[in-house]
C-alpha cells in the first residue's frame, strides 16, 4: 500500500523492505490550461496546455556535497556513479497520465562514498519564455518497486510555488547502512541545473 507523504516526512526505504533494490523514481506534473486565442477561442471557452518543457534530474552527493559535474545525472547525462542511477531521458511536454520522467536506482550499486540523492525539477529556459511552477500542477514524486509495480511512496506538491522556478522533491539518503527518503519540497529561484548545483 502506497503511503501520501507530507512535507519534511521521512520514510525508510530499505528497513523492514528486505530485498528491495532496484527502485523506481517517478516525477510528474501537468500544465495549467490558459484559454485559447482569438474569437472563437474566447468565445466558446476552450483552453490549452501551456508549453513548459521540466527537466528532472538527480544530484548525487557525497558527504552531502557535489564533487564532479559527473555526479549530476539529466537529460544531458543519462548515468550516473557505476551506473547506479539511469534517467530515462527528456520529456518536453508533460502532456498525458503518470509520469513525465523517470529515474532507475539501483541502491546496492551505488558506490559507498555516495550519501545522498537529491531529486530536482527544474524550467528550462524559464527567464526568457518567462515560466514559473505556479503555471503547473499536480507535480509529484513517488518511488515504485518495479519488481512488484507497487508504489511505495508518493508526495504531491501541492505548496504555491508561483515565481519559483526549480523544485527539490525530494532526497534517498543512507542511515545506519539503509537507505531514507525525505520529502523536501523546496522551490527556488535558480534558472539552471547548474544553478541549483551551486548550492552544493
């Protein structure tokens, strides 16, 4: 059974789940509808999605800082660290059901040194097409068991997050030898990955 986290929540992953490794983490989100333009469109009312391209991506941290640009796993860098966290590439829209991008973590593969994985969605090209996260809704993360298809986790953001342009959903971090996840919910005003991985 699915367990609806609220923010700054803290779960374990790994403790009294014995043989869960592989792991999957879904993010999503949908565009608000705004109303079509012209005559006709305002007239009878219908609306389309905005067009916000979101990227989800993993900054991996070891003693909670990033060392190497190589630990940032996005649509530029699909693996990560011993080829532990595999992203599942670019999706421009967010159009349609479930999630819009996916991350596959295999936990025992992730190298020792490795402490934390920090999950961020962020606008691209957001200063210039001017877009910010009160444009969208339903944003999500959740963890599944791919092995079962059951979802483990799920937070929904549900926080006004208009004027703020990244998202830290959520962070798997180890503790005594297993693994927590930890529902952030942090909006920023970074413009870039590169930006937010400043802040590491």
């Amino acid at each position: 059974m699915s367990i609806n986290l609220q923010k700054g929540q803290r779960i374990d992953l790994t403790k009294g789940n014995a043989g869960l490794n592989k792991i999957i983490v879904g993010l999503g989100w949908d565009p608000v509808q705004q109303k079509s333009g012209g005559l006709l469109g305002g007239l009878l009312g219908s609306k389309t999605p905005i067009d916000i391209d979101c990227d989800a991506s993993v900054i991996m941290l070891q003693n909670d800082r990033l060392q190497d640009k190589t630990d940032v796993v996005y649509f530029g860098n699909l693996k990560g660290a011993n080829d532990s966290v595999t992203h599942s590439g670019d999706n421009r829209t967010g159009d349609g059901d479930g999630d819009d991008e996916t991350i596959y973590i295999e936990l025992n593969a992730v190298p020792q040194n490795y402490n934390k994985l920090i999950f961020v969605v962020n606008i691209y090209d957001c200063v210039r097409r001017k877009q910010h996260f009160g444009m969208l809704q339903n944003a999500y993360i959740r963890i599944v068991n791919p092995a079962t298809k059951e979802e483990l986790l799920k937070y929904n953001l549900s926080d006004n997050y208009s004027d703020q342009t990244t998202l830290i959903t959520g962070e798997i971090y180890r503790h005594d030898n297993e693994w927590k996840f930890a529902a952030v919910g942090t909006g920023t005003q970074d413009a870039s990955i590169s930006d937010i991985c400043k802040r590491y």
